[in-house]
C-alpha cells in the first residue's frame, strides 16, 4: 500500500531585501518504510509515480551521506526516506553499506534478498513472468548477498550456489572469494566453514569427496557411542534420530554431509540411486589395521511410532584404504523379528527374538501393541586381528 503524507521540499528560498525565507509544502506519495522490501510492492511503485519524488529523494541521499561517518542510524533513516520517496538501486546499495558497518546483519540479508530475487508477475494475457525490481543482479550484487546470507546464518544454501551457476557466475571464484573475505570471519577449520564450502559441490562430486581420507575421518567422528562394552537392547533397537544425517535437520536447499556420507554405507554401494535415513552409533576403537563401525539404517514409514518402525543396524569394517573388509547386520526391528545385541570389545553376540501382537501384525497398521518376545535364537561373533567377522561359539565368546 502506498500512503500520502505532508513532506517539506528542502532550501525552496527566497531571497530578498528583507532575506526572508519561504518555505513551501506539498503532498506526496511515499512507500511505507515496512514496505521497502516487498518486492511486489516496490516494483509497482518504482514503475508509477517514484520519479514525481525524484529530487526530493537525491536531497535525502545527501543528508544520508553526511550523517554516515558521525550519525550511522541517522543515515539508516535518510536512506530510508529516500528509498520510500523514489526506491533506486543506489539507494539501496548505500543503506545496505552502512546496515554492513552498523553489524544490522538480519537486514542487511534482507534488503540483498529483495534485490537479487525476481518477483511473479501476471499481466492481462494470464501468464506468469519473473521480474527483477532492478533488473537481473550482476556478479557483484549476487556476491554481497551470499555474504550477507552467510554473516546472518553462518551458513549457506547449495540452493544459493545453484542459481549463481544458473546466472552464468563463477562459482570457483565466488568460493575463493568467500574463503579469504575477513567480513565473513569463521574458523577455516571449523565445521560450519566447511559446510560453506560443500555447497559448492554438486552431486557428481559427493563420492569423489567421500574417497578423502580426511572426509572419512570426519564422519567417523560424529559417532554417538565409543565405550567398548555395550548392548542394543530391545527398548533401543527401534530408535532412530531423525535430525541426524538429514539434509540440514529438514532444510532442502542446503547440502550437508550426509551427502558425502552416505557412499560408506554398504546400502549405497548396493543401491547407489536410493538414499537412505542413517545413524552412525557406534565406533569401535579394536585396531590401527581397519576401523569398526555400526550404523542404523531406517526403512520405516514417515510417521511410524517406534514400535512399528522398521530399522536394522549393521556392522561395517574398513581398511585403512577405507575399503570394506566385513560387514554384518547384528540388530533388527522389523514386524515380528527383533534381534537384539551385545558386545564386548571384539566380541558379540546376537538374540534373536519373535515379537508377539495383541491382534496379528500388518505392516502400516499401527493400532496394535507388542504384547511379548519368544527368544527363538543366539549366535556368537567376534572381530578377528584382520577386521573379519568370523562365527564362533559360547565358550569363545564369553
């Protein structure tokens, strides 16, 4: 919406014998200042009656730029005003300068959002066209933006880096940039830095950066357990952590490394194209030779409480080549099947139970309850000096 208010057009003097100075007073119209970066909005006003507010608009500009060095908010208000006068790119360009310098970073994120995005128009014959304000973003603007995205968020969105590739930018230059920008001011070897950076990869490049051995190390370590004695009882077979290695706790516009991780997943070596819901919870720390892991793979149906949900947990050993040597699934919920686990050091060993339901189980149907376990099997394991999982007996394994 656009408002009218009283304005005083600035210095109109008079100078006489008397130097008597009058000033005169019209109306005008004039942008909400809540309203400066609804793109919709600007465009319509900037297309109608901005330029009728044209020089008194530059006369806010100059008061802004002399308030910049002493009086920053003073700035922030005449830019302001000029942009609700006669919204420009220069405008907008000087406020977002001293927005930067007045640490405001929620806005000045903002204020590049509106400048980069197109709008949605639909004019008479129906369709819709996309529409720059100020006409499409040059490499420049669309720089400043992905910095003030990430000084707002400490972070960034592969989606961002995608549409620089669709404006024709240098994304190899846009990643130099950004890694020796002192504005952005984050550790270099932090893991937010590093998920800046693997925006900037696109899907072809995820398994070739899996083959990294420093990759792998990081993925080793978001290990939830360490301890060498434990078990994976019935109570916790069916757990799952949903926000972990999904693509940014549910964001889809932003890669993490779960995009990476997945190609150490047996799953994804057998079925490349499927992606699957994972955690890793257990690093086993047995040997120098070969490095023991335990993830848990979800199969359920979205929504399924944790006694319906259907997930298993596999055992994984890798060379120091980070080549596979062994693998076995050592712990399931799924239906009537639960095996459960536990381990000591290099050993394990499994239960295998049929679960029993107050009315006969259908998968999806989750009025129903468990009502008992029926111990049907145990079999016994241990990871040999090689990293192989061999099968072994009771008296070996206790």
């Amino acid at each position: 919406m656009i408002r009218s208010f009283i304005n005083t057009v600035i210095g109109i003097a008079f100078v006489s014998c008397s130097r008597e100075t009058i000033t005169m007073y019209k109306d005008v119209n004039a942008l909400p200042v809540s309203l400066i970066y609804k793109g919709d909005t600007v465009y319509k006003f900037v297309n109608g009656m901005a330029q009728v507010n044209a020089d008194v608009a530059k006369s806010y500009l100059k008061k802004g730029e002399d308030a910049e060095a002493i009086h920053p908010e003073k700035a922030i208000y005449h830019y302001k005003r000029a942009i609700t006068l006669n919204p420009s790119r220069e405008a907008y360009l000087k406020l977002a300068k001293i927005l930067e310098k007045s640490g405001l970073k929620s806005e000045l994120a903002q204020l590049y959002e509106f400048m980069i995005m197109p709008i949605s128009m639909k004019p008479k014959d129906g369709k819709v066209y996309s529409q720059y304000v100020f006409g499409a973003p040059d490499a420049e603007l669309y720089y400043e933006y992905l910095v003030a995205t990430i000084l707002k968020n400490q972070s960034l969105w592969g989606e961002d880096v995608y549409v620089a590739k669709e404006l024709g930018f240098d994304t190899e230059i846009i990643k130099k940039r950004l890694i020796s920008d002192s504005r952005i001011g984050i550790d270099t070897s932090s893991m937010v830095f590093k998920n800046i950076l693997l925006q900037f990869l696109n899907y072809e490049e995820f398994e070739q950066a899996s083959k990294d051995p420093e990759m792998f190390r990081n993925f080793v370590s978001t290990a939830i357990d360490t301890v060498p004695t434990f078990s994976i009882s019935e109570k916790q077979v069916g757990q799952f952590n949903y926000l972990t290695n999904t693509a940014s706790n549910g964001n889809f516009m932003e890669n993490d490394f779960s995009a990476i991780y997945r190609y150490y997943l047996i799953e994804t070596k057998e079925q490349p194209n499927l992606w699957f819901r994972f955690n890793l919870t257990h690093h086993l720390h047995l040997s120098n030779k070969f490095t023991t892991l335990i993830c848990a793979i979800d199969t359920s149906n979205p929504g399924s409480p944790p006694e319906m949900r259907n997930i298993y947990y596999r055992l994984v050993t890798y060379d120091t080549s980070l080549n596979v040597i062994d693998n076995k699934i050592i712990a399931v919920q799924s239906g009537e099947q639960l095996w459960t686990v536990e381990f000591r050091k290099n050993r394990f060993n499994i239960h295998h139970f049929k679960r029993t339901f107050r009315k006969p189980y259908n998968e999806g149907e989750y009025d129903n309850e468990v009502t008992g376990l029926v111990l049907e099997d145990e079999s016994y394991y241990e990871i040999n000096e090689n990293g192989q999982i061999i099968k072994t007996n009771p008296v070996s394994v206790m």
